[in-house]
C-alpha cells in the first residue's frame, strides 16, 4: 500500500478529522466516509484509526453505526483481521 500525499494528509487533518468530531451526523457520516476511502489507501493510517471506526460502530448514530461497519469490512476485505485492537 501507498502513503497518502502530503495533499491529502493535509485534507484529513485540516478537514475530515475535524468533521469527524462535528456534532451532526450527516457531516460525521460524510468525514467517516472519506476516513475510510484513505484508511484504504494507507496500512498505517487504518491501523491508527481502526478503534475509531469500532467505537463509531458501537455507539454511534445508526447511519453511523452502518457506515463504520461497511468501512470495517473493506478494511478487513483488503488488509485481513488486525492482530489487536
């Protein structure tokens, strides 16, 4: 896998990290969204944020809930079950 580009490394922590922890869930679920289309592109980005996108699954809004999910299974789909969470 690739890192991300100092483009989008900029646009995760100046726009979709922050939109993350907004308080409307259809701007969170639109942040979980793009998390997960560069989580897939970076082992390690994935690997950090993974029990962000558990703890979602677990206790958030049910669209959230569902959008974690799917995010969780690609992940699992394109890098395998992680070792520990």
């Amino acid at each position: 896998m690739h890192k991300l580009t100092k483009e989008l490394d900029q646009l995760l922590t100046s726009l979709i990290l922050p939109c993350v922890e907004r308080i409307d869930p259809a701007v969170r679920n639109a942040a979980f969204e793009a998390l997960g289309c560069l989580c897939t592109c970076d082992l390690e980005l994935a690997q950090q944020r993974l029990l962000l996108f558990v703890q979602a699954v677990q206790m958030d809004h049910t669209v959230l809930q569902v959008t974690t999910a799917k995010v969780l299974f690609d992940l699992v789909q394109l890098f395998g079950l992680p070792v520990s969470i």
